[in-house]
C-alpha cells in the first residue's frame, strides 16, 4: 500500500468536502436552513464553467471564475425562492427543505433538458506537469486543487472577520434572535450567505470536475457527502467540518485503496455513525439555543 499517494488523495478530497461541508454549515448556522438543492448549484456551476471553457476561454482563471460566479448565481436563485418568501413563516426548516428539494429536482430535470445526458468535461485547468519526491508524485491538478480550495476558504473566512457583512453574517450564526433584534437584515444577510455559500459550490465543482465529470446529477453525491460532513462535525461548525473532511478523506482514500472505491460509503457511513454515537452533536457541534428553541 503506497501511503504517499493516500495522503495525496486525502488531501484533495479533504479541500474539496471541506468547501462543500462549509457552505452547508454556514447557511444552516446562519440562516437556519439545510439547503437540500446544494446539489444542483454544484451541477449548475460546473455547467457555467463548461459554457466558459466552450465559448469563452479555456484559461483556468476563466474557468474558474465562471464556475464559481454560476454558483454564486443560483445560490442568489435559491435564496429568493426557498428563503425570501418562507423565512419569517412557521416550521420554516421544514418549509426550506421541501423548497429546496422543489429547486433541486426541478433544476436537475432542467438542466438535463438542455444539455442532454451526457457528462461533459472540463479542460485540465492547471496543466499537465508533475513533480516526483520521495516516491510521491504530485501533479498539477492536485497542487491546484489543493491551493485553490485553501486560499479560496482563507479568503471568505477572512471576509467573514474583517467586513462589515462578514461580521453581520458571524453575528447571525452565533445568535439570529439577536442579531435582527440589534438592527441586522435577515434578508440582506440571507442573500450574502446564499451567494458566498454558491460559490464555493462552483469552485468545488470545477475541481471535481477535473476528476470525473460535468452532468445533471453530478452534484448528487457531493450533496450528501457534504451534508454528512456537516453533520459529522457538527452542524454550524466550520472548524468541525473541516476535522471531519479530513477524516473522512483519509477513509475514502484508504478504502479505495486497499478494499476498492465500491465500499467507500459503506465504510464512511459507518464511521460517520460510529463519530454520532460517540459526539451526538458531531465533532465540535454546539447548535446553539436560540437555533434549538
């Protein structure tokens, strides 16, 4: 077993279910909804990259760029038809998620529509060259990936610290009762969360995309892979998500390896069991009280 081409993999998977499991867990901590069409913005930012790389340019920032201003895009979409209307209504969680499904099988069906059934790929956006070390092969899509979810979530999160939005957005994960009682927007704020949570859907996307492929349904799996990172870290938690996308990388890449990639969510659904029976709430889950009542 080649252990330096594990923690390779890990480390991809772990960016890429990281920045999933990070837009789920703001927008639930922040806005109090579990965005079940997650997944279809994820499809719909790959096909904007797909369209960019066709019709514009095939340079990775263009790519890129258009994958992550698709999702934002759709995230705004979600935002207006599963939160603006229902947000200050009765059993609202409830109501945000038979939206959301609404959106998500909608969506798909759409974009089937128009694109077709076939999957579609994604230029290599970082090139082809490679670097040997110690064994270990590190390549221009793994370095990129890698290096573009990390300063992608450094920025958001130092956003998140130093803007006056950002601070508006941390106000309403810690305590959203308060936060609109002080004077902060519910929906103003919705619409920064939805669209910030939309892009790094796009990016995680692209990047993926650069694995397997643009489809339909391509966001189905992330979908859940994410939302089970989420909870597996607990709910609102970004450091949470983060420990257990790593965690869950490093199984899916030791699973794959020495087992096959066909048990990869029955071994990862186990030990996200075994994580909840263990921590409840998830790794470093504190759903906050004013969230609870």
């Amino acid at each position: 077993m080649d252990w330096g081409i594990i923690a390779v993999d890990a480390l991809q998977l772990a960016c890429i279910y990281g920045t999933l499991a990070v837009g789920i867990s703001i927008t639930w901590s922040s806005l109090g909804l579990i965005n079940l069409a997650y997944g279809f913005v994820f499809a719909a930012g790959g096909y904007g990259a797909w369209l960019a790389a066709e019709h514009l340019s095939e340079h990775g920032i263009a790519v890129m760029s258009a994958g992550i201003l698709t999702g934002a895009l759709f995230g705004i979409v979600v935002w207006a038809l599963a939160f603006l209307p229902i947000h200050d209504k009765p059993n609202f969680t409830m109501r945000g998620m038979i939206a959301t499904v609404a959106i998500s099988l909608i969506g798909n069906q759409t974009l089937m529509w128009y694109f077709g059934p076939r999957a579609k790929a994604l230029p290599e956006i970082f090139g082809y060259a490679q670097v040997e070390y110690a064994g270990i092969v590190l390549t221009a899509n793994t370095a990129g990936t890698v290096a573009s979810s990390i300063v992608l979530l450094g920025v958001v999160l130092w956003w998140m610290k130093s803007s006056r939005r950002g601070l508006e957005i941390r106000a309403m994960m810690m305590n959203p009762h308060a936060a609109s009682l002080v004077g902060i927007g519910v929906r103003r704020t919705g619409l920064y969360v939805m669209a910030l949570t939309g892009a790094l859907a796009g990016l995680a996307s692209v990047l993926l995309s650069q694995v397997y492929y643009v489809s339909p349904f391509a966001g189905t799996t992330p979908l859940i892979k994410g939302l089970a990172i989420a909870l597996c870290g607990g709910l609102g938690s970004i450091a949470g998500a983060l420990i257990a996308a790593v965690i869950l990388a490093v199984n899916e890449a030791i699973t794959a390896a020495t087992i096959g990639g066909q048990y990869v969510l029955i071994t990862q659904f186990g030990l996200i069991i075994l994580i909840i029976l263990i921590r409840p709430r998830g790794i470093a889950g504190i759903l906050d009280r004013a969230r609870e009542a």
